[in-house]
C-alpha cells in the first residue's frame, strides 16, 4: 500500500477524473487516479471548492475548480452539505459549465489526448454532457456489487410494497433479496420511488447503464456470485479491484488525522484493542452516544474511538461523556488515520457502521467487525459481512450498552470469534492473491488500461 504513485513510463493520455465531493467518494476516486496514474496516464482532478482535495498532497495531477463558488475548503459544515447537495447532487446543476470545461480541455489537449472521463456514478448529469461531446465517460460506484443490484432494483421492491411496511413486518426476509429483512431495505433511507433520494438513484442507476464502463472497489472472490447476477442489468465494461492493496486513503483525507494514536497503539497487546468509527456523515443522537460509551467501557476491551466533531446530535464533542470517561483502557480522537490503525498489529476488531470504503480496507486488513448501519448502503453492507462474509456481527436492533459489550466480546474473546477473526484474515490472504501477477485484480486492473488505452 503507497501513499504516492511511482513516476512510471508516460503514455501521453489524459484521464478527466470527477469525485462526488464527499469523504467516502473522495477517498476511493482518488485512489483511482493514483492507480491510472501509476499506469502512466495523465490526470486531470475537477473538483468543487465544497470539500476541495488536499491539492498539495497530489503534485502529479492538475486540478481545476468546478460547479460552485462556495469558500474554499468548507469541510462538513451541515448547512453547507445540505445546501451544495440540494443544488448540485440532487438538481444535478451545471451541465453548461462542465461542457464548457471539457470543451477547453478537449481543444488544449493536442498532445496528450483526453481517452475518458471518469466519474462519481451519482454525477448522472455527466452522461450526457460526454454523450455531447463524444468522450467516453466510465463510472466509478463507491458501494459493493451487491449493493449495485440492491439499488437497481428500487423500482421493483417499491412496485411490491417494501418501502411502505409498517414494523410488524421488520423481521421479515424480503423475497427478491434473501439475505436482507424488510428493516434493512427500510434503513436506506427510501420512503417512495417518488422521493428526490429515490429519483437521484434512479437517475444514477439509468446513467451508468448508459455509461461505456462501471468500476468498482471490491474484488471478484469476494463478490462472485453478486459478479455473476449485475452483469444482466450492467451489460457494460466491469472492472474491479481492492483499492486500499494499492493506495492508501489518508492523502485525501479532509479532516486533520491525529497520529498520536500509534504510540498508543505501540503500548497495547497485538490484537487486543477495539477501533470505533462511523464514517465521515453518520450522526447518533446523544442518549445512543451515552450507551456506546457505556458498552465501549462494560466490554472491557480497550479502544479507539473516532468521535468526528459533529458526530453527535446538539453535542460539539465530548461535554456529555460521563465523567471519568475513556478511563485507562480507552482513547477518543477527532479523526484517525483509518487504514495505517487497521493494519497496526495491536488492533482486534473493528466496530464500524459499514460504509464500503471502512469495510473493504477492514477486509483488506484481514480485520473483523461489528457493523453498526445508519443508512444508504449500509445496512446491506452488513448483512453481507455478517452472513455471506462471515467476518463481523450485525448489532441490529440499534444502539444499547449490554448488546453492544456482549457484541464486542463475541467478536474480541468468545470461541465464536475465533473463527470470525480467522475468517477474516482469509480475506486478506485472498485480496492479497488477486493482485499478484495472473490473479484477478491484476487482470481486471490491465483490461481497464487497454479498454481505456482502445478509445
Ligand atoms: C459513505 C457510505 O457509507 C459508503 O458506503 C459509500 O460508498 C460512500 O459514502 P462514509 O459513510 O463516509 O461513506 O464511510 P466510508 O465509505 O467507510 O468512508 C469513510 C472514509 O473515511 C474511509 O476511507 C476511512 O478510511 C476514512 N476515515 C474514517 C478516516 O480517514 N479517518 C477516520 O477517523 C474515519
């Protein structure tokens, strides 16, 4: 895992690369682009001044400012999301400007041609912007594959009522999908097909369909049979590979990571500590804060907790904590360099709300979790790691403390999470299989090259 591309042989290509300006989009596009890059085609990052990347950790790409006119750098202020996500992510405004701005690249590029445009899949509009201009455009999806289907198939699982079930029917398993009960597909966050989220979906879904390629960070062994059932709706180019095997996220991270974490982690016993975090825009209200920190304190492990400012509702950080709290086992901070404290040996298990870039670095770290989902993708995320993976335990019915301490001790200590832990480390040693030369991630990496290289 690099933090930068070595500088390799120049093919003289360009790739335009358009991250949806969220952590969880960020992280994984620019990963990608260190990767293209390492290929040695020339990048070109648009981005907005709403959560703008670290330019200066990325010497080796050109940047250029899109969409708003926001402050720079206005990083995870509430009203600032909510009102740059109204107007770009869900009015999906500035067609005319990105035209504009592809147009002046297209015409500056004699030298180094523009092969393709590469986007977040949730930046539907981009579609028909590229179609206009005759530019390839490839989507990147930052969920799983199984998530992909779960969400092309909104439509149909409105058409039979899901969306609408009252709580008698939570337990219930949903035909169409049997890995999942009625209550995950209700924690997406859909109430009807009609809803602007459902619509954003359905525009995603429609425009990567019609897209000349869908990129995912995952790898084929780890998403076989889910490989096998997207390629009837996604009939296009599919390609998909670990991402955190190749780069490391935290050069695009947009919080400061405190990195006073590893000399505590040095003091801890190898794989005896617990590491808390939900996310970058996963929120919980403070009595369900009040319960992690007791579990976090009845398990009688010691953690790590990642408490993002803002996380609690009505809280700044930690003023509502019991006094006394974290107590000599434990230890809170504001942001954490995520990955580098997976792959420390004193970390045991990952209690996480199952974002699919935390889970695949887990998985690329050979680390067991507890998922604990909020929303979108996430429930399904872990009902995938908790029953297909078998690497984690779903704490599903919300947030109380003895359901969460004797979570973490079936994961952390009893026999039973034994053989979670083991399995966990399989999938490393299989993530880590699929990028030696001939194995799959290796290949599906060179056919985007030489699919790319072809337009
Ligand atoms: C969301 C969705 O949950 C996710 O499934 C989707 O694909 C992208 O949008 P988010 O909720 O932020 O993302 O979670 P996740 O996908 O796990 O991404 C969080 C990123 O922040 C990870 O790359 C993680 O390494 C990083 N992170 C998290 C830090 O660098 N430090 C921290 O302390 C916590």
């Amino acid at each position: 895992m690099e933090n930068q591309p070595e500088t390799t042989v120049r093919v003289h290509r360009r790739i335009i690369i358009f991250p949806l300006p969220l952590q969880g989009h960020i992280n994984p596009m620019l990963q990608l682009a260190n990767l293209l890059y390492s290929k040695g085609f020339s990048i070109t990052i648009l981005h907005t001044n709403f959560n703008a990347p670290k330019i200066s950790n990325y010497p080796h790409f050109t940047f250029i400012s899109v969409l708003d006119n926001g402050p720079e750098n206005e990083h995870f202020s509430k009203s600032s999301l909510i009102e740059f996500a109204h107007k770009f992510i869900f009015k999906q405004e500035g067609a005319d400007e990105l035209r504009v701005q592809l147009e002046r690249l297209l015409a500056s590029g004699k030298d180094e041609p523009v092969s393709c445009l590469i986007t977040d899949a949730l930046w539907h509009f981009t579609q028909s912007v590229a179609d206009s201009l005759n530019l390839p455009r490839l989507v990147l999806r930052t969920t799983s594959v199984y998530s992909t289907i779960v969400y092309s198939s909104i439509p149909l699982l409105d058409d039979r009522g899901y969306f609408t079930l009252d709580q008698s029917h939570w337990e219930e398993h949903v035909e169409e999908f049997p890995l999942l009960k009625v209550k995950d597909i209700l924690k997406m966050g859909i109430k009807s097909i009609k809803d602007p989220y459902a619509e954003l979906i359905g525009d995603m879904v429609k425009q990567a369909k019609a897209s000349s390629g869908i990129i995912w960070n995952s790898f084929k062994e780890l998403e076989e049979t889910e490989l096998q059932r997207v390629q009837i709706d996604f009939s296009i180019p599919r390609f998909l590979f670990p991402f955190p095997k190749y780069f490391a996220a935290s050069s695009s991270s947009l919080l400061e990571q405190d990195r006073t974490v590893f000399p505590w982690l040095d003091q801890q016993l190898p794989k005896s500590v617990l590491y808390v975090s939900f996310g970058s825009i996963s929120q919980v209200k403070e009595e369900e804060y009040l319960e992690i920190a007791h579990g976090l304190v009845n398990s009688k492990q010691p953690f790590l907790w990642v408490v993002r400012p803002g996380l609690v509702t009505g809280s700044t950080w930690l003023e509502s904590l019991p006094d006394g709290f974290p107590g000599e086992k434990g230890r809170v901070v504001e942001w954490a360099p995520q990955q580098e404290v997976l792959a420390h040996e004193a970390t045991g298990a990952f209690w996480t709300h199952g974002g699919w870039n935390s889970t695949l670095e887990s998985v690329c770290e050979g680390v067991a979790m507890i998922c604990s989902p909020f929303l979108g993708d996430q429930p399904l995320d872990a009902r995938f790691i908790s029953q297909v993976l078998r690497i984690g335990v779903y704490l599903e019915n919300g947030l109380q403390r003895e359901e969460i301490s004797n979570a973490i001790r079936r994961v952390m200590v009893d026999e039973e999470g034994k053989e979670i832990r083991d399995r966990a480390r399989a999938w490393k040693q299989k993530a880590n299989v699929s990028i030696i030369k001939g194995g799959s991630s290796t290949e599906s990496i060179e056919s985007l090259v030489n699919y790319i290289s072809s337009f």
